[in-house]
C-alpha cells in the first residue's frame, strides 16, 4: 500500500502524537507498506538524525498566520513564501508559538477548516498540487488528527484519493477556543467529517466521543489503539534505591502536574516514606514557564523542593533511562485524554501508573494491567492515597509493573499498531 501521511510538527518540543506517528510510518515501512511522512505547519521534533529525502514542510505556520490576518499574504509570490517556510524562521516562530492566543487559533482552525476555499486556500492547494505530482499515485492519504479533514474535500474531488484520519484528542483542543468560536469551530468540523472516508480512533473512549460530537455513524470509526517501539524501554534489575514518584508529560496545567505535586507535598507531610523524591520530566515550551514557576514556588513554601528533580524536554534515550529508575509514575491528566502514551511507556518500563478513573485510562488498564484507578482526578489526597501503598511497598510495585509490562508487550506493540492500521485502510 502507498500512503502519504500528513503530520503536524511542533518545532520546539517532543509531542507524544508526533513521536507516534512517526513510529507509525516506521512500523508501516518495516511492514512493506510505501510511506511518505509529511510536515505540517512546524518541522518534526524527533529523536534520531533525520531523512534528507523527507518533503518540505507544507502549510508553514509563520505563512498561515499572515494569509489569515493580512489579505495581500494570500497573493504573495513564491519565493517570498519559501522565505517564510524556512527552517530557521519556523523554528524561530515555534519558540514564541505560546504568544498565540485561544481566539487565533480558533480563528485559523476554522479557516483550516475551510480547506481549499478558505483564507489558507494557497498553502492546501500547494499541497494538493505536490500530492498529485507523486509517482506512483497514492492509494490514500492518512491525516494525523481530525483538525486537518478540511483537505479532504478537495483531494477527494481533484485527485480521486480516498482519506483517513486518526482521531487523538481534538475535542480538548477545540473546547479551548472562547465562544462564538468554538461553536463555529464544531459545526466546521462536523460539515468537513463527512467527506473522510473513515475514522481510526487510538481509544474506544475517544472513539465514542467523537462519533457523538461529530455525529458520525458508528461503522465510520474504527478503533486502532496506540502503540510504541517497545524496544528502548527495559524494566531495571532492581527496584530503586530511594522511592522515586515520577512524572512524564507536557509540564502543562490539563496534564495535572500541580495535582501531582500537592500529592506529593502530602505524601512528604505524613512522613510513611522515609527518601521519597519526586522526579518530573516532560516537553516544556515558553509558555509553560510561568506555571513551571509557580509549581517550584509551592514546593519551595513547603520545604520540600530539595528532594525534587525536573527535566525538561527530555530525549528518547534519556526517557528510557529515566522511566527505568522510577518506582511510580502518575500523570493526573483532568481533561479527556484520548489514550495517554506516557502509560504504555511507563509499563513497558516495568513502572506501575497510577491515573485517575476517566477518559481512555480504564480502558488502557484493563488491557494490559500494571496499574490503579482513583478518583476524583483532581483531588490531591485521593492521589496521595493511591500511590502511598506502592511507594510504602517496593515489592507490591515492582510485581504490578512486572504484569504492566507483560501486558503491554501483548496489547501496545507498535507492530500490533501498525498491523491494525493497515487493515483498517484495506478495509476501507
């Protein structure tokens, strides 16, 4: 099968859905399927070197925001906007993208909504010009996230080329935009849905919500749960030496980490850990500083930021040996996460998750265990007493995380992902 995949970059910071697309494709390539990754918006953050033969990145961000606000930037020539899409001032402006407000992005994600007839109309067509260049055609064109179905339209008109599109968390992205906005934003989304031909959901969880909320029909969405490349990620000989409570997501208010440090502070009062620290890892970005400095304020006040760590933007390597030295990992995550690869990694890594009991963390447990529920997802003391057993108990840990990882090997393989994903596009 010959699939291009479009995928939006991040520039700065290492994103669990970019990172897991690009395990896709690799998957895919091992597999014998023809995959061409695509960048959009931003260039991709990844570990590794990259591929010289890789495409440009199309629909470049710096170009998008001035075709949205400034009507002379839809009729700029060429070279000017080769200008705009270099690497180093996509790079420059993903260093300022916090400086972007809810209302612009929900202004430009209508617009991106509108595809080839909206205000990005010269940056789609563009990209559907280079997709019907490619030789051979393609068999269909995959988009990473529902927000990019505005292309669908067109390349299904023009090019004839069937579309899927993976659907992992749009909804928390969408209900960010401030009214009328996201009301607009919603109907935008149900209007262009209708000419993907399937939807591959990562979760049951989102794939439900999603059926609802884009009022799809229920054959329309297929369940094509996550994986990883479970090859970096080995359980450690031995538990560690100090109780180490850990972290490893976006250092982000949705992400929970502020829950999981009043945890911790709670855990440190009631003294029945002697040694525990807490060690905080995850994508970090410039608008996060500010909420990153508050978090350090309160560990301060409470005399406990001694026995804290924090690692920001951390490398694939660096994660692996990280996860590897951690006795409990817990991202109390408030909103719906769609699925939550953080889990799957931490047991890969023989490290029990304990997640609150919504969104996609039941379901992700119940398949493959190595971990506890508990409720509700913002109560700091309800955490703190879910995870005092395991810290408490070194043993009762490590044998959860032990099943954890067998049952992610059974489950989450990014093989099994990739193997799940082309039958669904074959099936289409």
């Amino acid at each position: 099968m010959n699939i291009i995949h479009l995928t939006p970059g991040t520039g700065d910071f290492h994103c669990g859905s970019c990172l897991r697309d690009h395990a896709l494709v690799q998957a895919l390539v091992k597999q014998g399927h023809v995959v061409t990754q695509v960048p959009l918006y931003l260039p991709f953050v990844l570990d590794g070197a990259g591929d010289d033969d890789a495409p440009p990145v199309f629909l470049g961000g710096v170009n998008l925001f001035l075709q949205e606000k400034v009507g002379i930037f839809r009729k700029t020539p060429r070279w000017l906007d080769q200008f705009l899409d270099s690497e180093s001032l996509l790079l420059k402006a993903a260093s300022k993208a916090g400086m972007t407000s809810a209302s612009q992005l929900g202004m430009m994600s209508i617009s991106s909504f509108e595809g080839a007839e909206g205000r990005q109309a010269k940056e789609w067509l563009r990209l559907i010009d280079w997709i019907g260049e490619q030789a051979p055609k393609p068999d269909v064109i995959s988009l990473s996230n529902g927000l990019l179905c505005g292309i669908a339209k067109t390349l299904k008109s023009q090019l004839g080329l069937p579309v899927v599109c993976t659907l992992q968390g749009e909804d928390t992205f969408v209900d960010t935009f401030p009214e009328p906005l996201r009301a607009e934003a919603w109907a935008a989304f149900r209007r262009e849905a209708k000419n993907v031909d399937r939807f591959l959901a990562v979760s049951e969880y989102h794939g439900n919500l999603m059926r609802e909320r884009l009022h799809l029909a229920p054959e329309k969405v297929v369940v094509v749960p996550n994986g990883i490349d479970l090859t970096p990620y080995r359980p450690a000989a031995d538990v560690p030496l100090v109780p180490r409570l850990g972290y490893l997501a976006r250092f982000h208010p949705a992400k929970g980490l502020h829950t999981l440090i009043d945890a911790f502070i709670e855990l440190k009062r009631r003294a029945t850990i002697p040694g525990l620290v807490l060690d905080v890892a995850g994508a970090q970005t410039a608008s996060d500083l500010k909420y990153v400095s508050e978090q350090r304020l309160k560990l301060e006040r409470a005399n406990v930021i001694d026995d804290v760590t924090m690692r920001p933007n951390v490398s694939l390597e660096e994660k692996a040996q990280y996860l590897q030295g951690l006795s409990v990992l817990s991202v109390p995550a408030a909103y719906g996460e769609s699925f939550g690869l953080y889990v799957i990694e931490a047991l890969a890594s023989g490290v029990p998750v304990v997640q609150p009991d919504h969104a996609a963390f039941p379901e992700v447990l119940a398949r493959c265990g190595g971990g506890k529920l508990y409720s509700p997802p913002e109560d700091a003391g309800a955490l703190a007493d879910a995870l005092e057993p395991l810290l408490v108990n070194p043993g009762e840990a490590q044998a959860l995380g032990s099943a954890g990882h067998k049952g992610v090997h059974c489950e989450y393989s990014v093989v099994q992902m990739a193997s799940r994903f082309a039958e669904a596009l074959a099936g289409e």
